[in-house]
C-alpha cells in the first residue's frame, strides 16, 4: 500500500511538473556554492599568483562547474582579466558594461568585492547554454596577488527568485559557520 | 708601453639595474604585464649585472662586488621564482614572495650604510631603494595599494641609478664631470 502511494506520488510530480524542477537542480550552483568557489580561487591565485589566472580562462578547469564558472577582473586596471566562456572579454575595459536596465555591472561588483567579505550585485546576463537573459547574482571578493592590487575574484548564480537578504544570509553562513550549526 | 684602460662593470651594473628596476615599476602601477620583467630579470638585471658584480673583484670594489652580484642574483631568483609558479615547481605564495622581499630589505639596508660612504647619488638611490622594499613589504603583507606607491617611488630609484650610470660614462666621454654625484654623506 505504501509502495502504491509512493509510486503515484513521483507519478504527480511529474504531471505537476515538479520532478523536472527537482532534476535540473543538480545542474544549478547554489549561492554557498558560488561564495565556497570564488574563495578557493582567491587563495589560488595567491598561492600561485598572476600565472594562475591560464588556469581560470580555461574551460574545462574546475572553475567551470555546473551552470556556473569563476571570472577575473582588475578593478584598477578596468580590464576583465579571466573569463572561461567569453574569452572576447579577457583584455577588454569592463566598467562601462551595463545590463539591460543600465547597470554598471562591474563598477558595482567592485565596490561589493572590496568588502571584507565580498558581496552580492543582481544584473541581467546570458545563462551558459540556455542563449537568453536571465536575473544572475554574483558575487563577488578580493584576491590578494603578488605584484598587483585591484584584483577580483567572481562567479555567480542564475536564479529570478532569491532576494539579496537571502544571498548575504549565505555569506554570513560560510564565513561565520559557528552561527549556523549543522542540525 | 702603456697600461690598457680598463672599462668600468659599475656601468653595466647601474643600467640592469636600473632598467629592470625601472620595468618591474611599469608593471606595479599596472602600465604594462609582467613578461617583460621576467626575461630583463634574467638577462638584464640578472645575468649582465651579476657578471658586472664579479668583474668588480678585481677593481678591488668591495660594495660594488657584493651589490651588482647580490641584485643580480635577486632579478635571477624573482624571475626563477615566477616561472616556477607557472610549472607548479616549488610555487611561491604571495606571502612566500613576501618574506623573500624581507630578506632584500635587510641586505639592502646593510649596503645602505655603505652607499652613505660613497656619494650622495648612490646614497640617495639607495635610500629610495629601501624604501622601495618597505613599501613591497607592507603591500606583500596586508596593504596592497603600496603596490602602486612602491611603483612611482622606485622608478625615481631606477632613473638615479641610471645618472650614476650616466656620471661614470659621460666623465669618460667628455673629459670632465658632467653630472656630478655629490659628496658622501659620511665623509
């Protein structure tokens, strides 16, 4: 009787349309995701510095992951420095791109990305592989590099739903876990 | 029969000093990257300087020996240094690089001393030169925008180095001191 239940629960779901939702969430990066990766690559590029950012502008690395990839950018130099999936950007000014509602996207990021912690900025941009605009939140930190300053570590999440209060809930929650227990 | 003139390896020393000194600072203050500085690292300032260096042994220049060698040794190293963060061969944080410039600052606040006996040029080159590493310090450790600050102030160290380059060649051309580098500070 269980089993019967269960199997015309799933049946709903996919009916409902839910499932697919359900499915295509193992393919979308969550927002403590993104704060975890973009940490990793600031210590990786102070670890290993300018010669780490080949690695970033590679596709296929570990910084291209779901429907989410980390990018690089010199606040100071307004050039975009590593961009896995626009390589047309990598060397080209970045503080004049705006979004669709007229965003600065960059100037914000690196006002939110010279905060202790980083911090979230919303915009328009094309999500990989679906060729159309979506609302994406990225995030955005410092990336201490020998012999430069300025230097910003990215990535972000492509979600029309979650609310700025949520997003920075999520940075409280990586960097200050002592608050948030595991249950 | 007359004693063959003999060049003098301050000359070469003072020019890959400067120039690679002089490159590194373009980069700091983000006018340029960083390939450049590598291969002068390794040729200029490193290789030609260092050898310069050790052809001051046999002036029986006991400052300009250890100082062109050691800063020979120094671009060689920084260059080695970041070629080995591109192989993944002994990589190099940039704390490591941090506390590499540390150890400069205290060799180079030994020759300091010395310079203050030689002229006041090559005295006031390496006060900015010291100062220059302080501030690679501090941004190495916590204050990153000292990149930019080290940059304009070590360009002005590069340039001096090149007139005390200038001094000891045009002398020679024009048969008289044409720039003059001044008195010792400690006479």
């Amino acid at each position: 009787m269980k089993i019967k239940h269960f199997v015309g629960l799933i049946g709903l779901m996919i009916c409902s349309g839910t499932m697919p939702v359900l499915a295509a969430d193992a393919d979308t990066a969550t927002a403590e995701e993104v704060i975890n990766k973009v940490r990793a690559a600031a210590r990786f590029l102070h670890d290993k510095g300018f010669s780490g950012y080949a690695e970033i502008n590679n596709r296929d690395s570990r910084w291209v992951w779901k429907d989410s990839y980390v990018f690089v950018y010199d606040c100071r130099k307004d050039r975009m420095i590593a961009h896995p999936l626009r390589p047309d950007l990598v060397g080209r000014p970045i503080m004049q791109i705006t979004d669709n509602s007229g965003k600065f996207i960059f100037k914000e990021l690196c006002k939110v990305g010279s905060e202790p912690h980083g911090g979230w900025v919303e915009y328009s941009w094309t999500k990989p592989g679906a060729g159309r605009l979506s609302r994406k939140a990225s995030y955005a930190m410092t990336a201490d590099v020998s012999f430069a300053t300025g230097i910003q570590v990215g990535a972000g999440i492509y979600d029309e739903n979650i609310t700025l209060p949520e997003l920075n809930k999520a940075i409280e929650k990586v960097f200050d876990p002592a608050k948030y227990p595991a249950l | 029969m007359a004693e063959q003139k003999l060049g003098n390896p301050a000359v070469v020393g003072l020019a890959g000093f400067g120039l690679t000194t002089m490159v590194l600072q373009f980069h700091n203050v983000g006018w340029m990257g960083m390939g450049p500085v590598i291969w002068l690292g390794l040729i200029f300032g490193g290789l030609a300087q260092m050898i310069a260096g050790l052809q001051e042994m046999k002036t029986g220049n006991n400052f300009g020996y250890c100082a062109f060698t050691a800063y020979g040794c120094f671009w060689i190293s920084l260059a080695l240094l970041l070629i080995g963060n591109h192989y993944n061969l002994y990589t190099s944080s940039k704390t490591d690089v941090g506390w590499f410039l540390i150890a400069w600052t205290g060799f180079t606040a030994i020759l300091w001393i010395g310079s203050m006996r030689v002229s006041n040029a090559l005295a006031t080159t390496f006060t900015l030169l010291l100062i220059g590493f302080v501030l690679l310090d501090l941004a190495h450790f916590g204050y990153p925008d000292l990149t930019v600050v080290a940059g304009y102030e070590l360009m002005v160290c590069a340039a001096l180095a090149w007139y005390v380059m200038a001094h000891i060649i045009f002398a020679d051309l024009f048969g008289r001191d044409v720039l003059p580098v001044g008195k010792p500070w400690i006479g």
